[in-house]
C-alpha cells in the first residue's frame, strides 16, 4: 500500500490495483499498437522517410502516454491521430500545398493555440461557441474521409473516367486481400477480442503473402538507424508564414484537434475532474510532434479498452507508452505489410468516428444541412479542410434567414468569414 507506485498514482483512492492497471495498458497497448505501421505508411505520402516517420510514431506515441500518465495521472492514451494524420498529409500538404516542413510549422504553431486554450478559460469559451452538431459532423466527417482513403488504399474503390471512382475488381489480389482482412477484422473486433486490429493486420499481411502481394526483402536487416530520423527532428519550416494558406493550415487543424480531443476526452475518462489536465498533456503532446517531425497527436479511440479493462489511473497509460519501445525494433516487420492489410482497419476506425453521427439533430435542418455538407463535402473533395468550411459557412447563414440569429455565436460568425475568405482568395 506504501509502494511509490500506489503513491504517484493514486491506485487506492482510485479503488484500483497495480495489476488491474497493468493489464488495462497492456490492452490498451494491443489495441493501438497498428499506428505504428498505419501512421508511417500515410506520413510516406507526403514524401517523409517511412522508417523515419515510423520512428518518430513510436517516439511520440511514448512521450504522449507519458504526459497522460505523469501529469494528468489519466488512463487515457496519446498517439498520433488516425484522421489527423490524414489531415495532415491530404489536407496540409496535398490541397493547401505546404511541403511537409511546413506542415510541421503548422502542426507546432496549432499546438500553441491548443495550449493556450487548454490553460485558460478558452475551452469552456469554445465548447459553448460551437455548436455540438458541428463537433459530431467534423468526427463523422473525417470517419467518412478515413473510410474512402481505407477503401482506395485496399483496391476496392478504384478511378473512373466516367464516374470519377467506382468499384474495383474484387478478384484482383489487392482487393481480394482487404476484403478477407475485413472479413476476419469484423467479428475479432465485434467480439472485443484484445488486440483485434493488430491480429487482423498480421492476418492480412499472411493472406497478402499467399496471393503474392508481400515484399519480404526488407526482412534481410533487422538493424535500427536513427541516421534517417535526422530528416524530421525540428524540421519545421515557417517560411509559408506569408501565406495565407500557411494560416488557413494553422486554424483549420486547431480547430480539429482541440474540438475532436475535447470531444473524445469528455465521453472516455472516467473521472471528469481529470479533464482540465488530461487536455494540457494533450496540448503539449501535439507541441511535441510537430518539434520531432510527426503529425498531430490525439486521445486514442482505443483508450476505451484499456478503461473497459478496468484502467483508472496514470500506471495505464504509463504501461502503453513503455510498450512502445520494443516496436523500435519491429520496423523493418512493419514495412512488410501491404497496404491492403492495414486498409480494413481505416476502415473500421472511419466506422467508429461516424457514429457521431448520431448526435446531430437532422429534425433541425438549420443543424443538419449544415452538417450534411461536412459529411458530403469532406470524402467528395477529398479534402477535411473543404468539408469543415462549407459546414461552418452554411451553418450562421441558415441561421440568419430563418430568423434565429441569436443562435449564432460571435466566434461562429469569425470562423464563418475566415472560410468564406479562403474560398474567394482560392478562386483568385
């Protein structure tokens, strides 16, 4: 009862024990553990090293648990975001046309917002100003993004000159692979089997091998070479900063991170008096990846199971974060997994996100419409930035013409024209 660890932690108090603990961040570690291979492989799109990006995954998903685990004492675990990393590559890089330096820059400098928010009053300021239907279709709005990127990654949605995309040969081996993934992904997940994304990647990935989609050269050196990791640590570039793209980047993924986390934080912590920290930790995290070279960090979904397995305290996250330090190690087996074995997990977390879904008010159609173009606008356009602005553009008009302009909060109204001005100057 004397232990340091029942002291840091708080583990009587908590009603909780150090094995209970243990084995909550050991689950929650078996749930998340495919970022490691996920978020290295979406980073290599925007041209970052893959092995590096990689490393840097495991770095920061460290520091990010720790932070959870030392300064907020929070179950809750960090690493780098599923939809942020795809904000990040498609949005950032791809349709505003940063280098992936500069996304960097961006990432930092949002990071200070998220900070600043999470240290004084902003965040009550902010969860009051934004309309909750707006929060659950950003998070249903990027489910979707995720779950297009999921299904085009695995073959199964392919281009179409005179559709634009349409349904892919579902007897090509990349497609057949995603497809018996998925098949093997459903129930393991359906039936909380631990570490179910993790065992369908590796079913994947032998099902990729049997139809002969595996590259198993990389096998021949399991030697780890931080040589490559110099690329990202502080890479940063903030020579965008005169652009009016730059800051468009800069407010757009703030606005994500800090409603999605707040979002995600106040639905899984059990004890909601660890908020106000469990947000600071986060802030800081998201500081921390865009000085190390990785995209934003965010609450894990997954954090939900390691909760469910009775987690309560730091020692969870604490657990998860120590975890991570062996998959250094594991890189040269990540690199042989196929696209198609990861997509069936883009595709299911995109279903989770969209649950939210359920949270808007379609009887209000000042509310849904809104709403709507987000969850059109986003996997259509293939970009999350796009959707967020139509939706926060339709939102104060529909308001102001129906006459409940009193709805419309003064922070709406700014992040309205900011939008629409991004819009105009685009067009130019």
């Amino acid at each position: 009862m004397n232990s340091p660890l029942f002291k840091r932690f708080q583990i009587e108090r908590k009603q909780t024990s150090i094995r209970t603990e243990l084995v909550a961040g050991t689950t929650s570690f078996m749930t998340v553990a495919y970022i490691v291979a996920v978020n290295g492989a979406i980073l290599h799109l925007a041209g970052m090293p893959y092995e590096a990006a990689t490393i840097v995954t495991v770095i920061c998903s460290f520091i990010g648990c720790m932070l959870m685990a030392l300064w907020a004492n929070s179950p809750l675990i960090l690493v780098p975001g599923m939809g942020d990393n795809a904000f990040f590559v498609f949005t950032l890089v791809f349709s505003l046309g940063l280098t992936w330096q500069q996304a960097l820059a961006a990432v930092f400098l949002a990071g200070i917002v998220f900070l600043v928010t999470a240290v004084t009053k902003g965040a009550d300021y902010l969860s009051r100003s934004i309309p909750k239907s707006m929060i659950s279709a950003m998070t249903a709005g990027i489910g979707l993004f995720i779950a297009f990127l999921g299904l085009k990654n695995g073959g199964i949605i392919v281009a179409s000159e005179s559709t634009f995309v349409t349904l892919a040969n579902l007897s090509d081996p990349y497609a057949l692979t995603t497809i018996l993934t998925l098949v093997i992904a459903i129930p393991l997940f359906m039936r909380n089997v631990k570490g179910s994304f993790l065992i369908a990647i590796l079913a994947g990935t032998g099902i990729g091998a049997l139809l002969g989609i595996v590259d198993f050269s990389t096998l021949r050196d399991f030697s780890i070479s931080f040589e490559g990791y110099g690329e990202l640590l502080f890479a940063l570039d903030f020579s965008g900063a005169g652009s009016l793209n730059f800051w468009t980047a800069v407010f757009s993924l703030s606005m994500v991170i800090i409603f999605q986390n707040m979002g995600a934080q106040l639905g899984m912590l059990p004890d909601k008096g660890e908020f106000r920290r469990s947000f600071q930790a986060n802030s800081v995290s998201v500081i921390s990846a865009g000085l190390l070279g990785c995209s934003p960090m965010t609450t894990a979904a997954e954090s939900a199971t390691g909760i469910a397995s009775g987690g309560r305290t730091g020692l969870t996250s604490f657990t998860t974060g120590l975890l991570f330090i062996p998959a250094l190690f594991l890189i040269p087996l990540f690199k042989v997994i196929p696209s198609s074995a990861i997509a069936p997990v883009l595709i299911l977390v995109g279903c989770l996100m969209v649950q939210s879904i359920r949270e808007i008010p379609f009887s209000d159609f000042t509310e849904a419409f809104p709403a709507y173009l987000m969850l059109a606008i986003m996997p259509l356009s293939f970009s999350i930035a796009n959707g967020i602005a139509f939706g926060f553009i339709a939102y104060p008009i529909l308001k102001l013409v129906t006459g409940r302009n009193k709805e419309i909060s003064v922070t709406m109204v700014v992040i309205a024209l900011f939008f629409l001005l991004y819009f105009i100057l685009g067009s130019i």
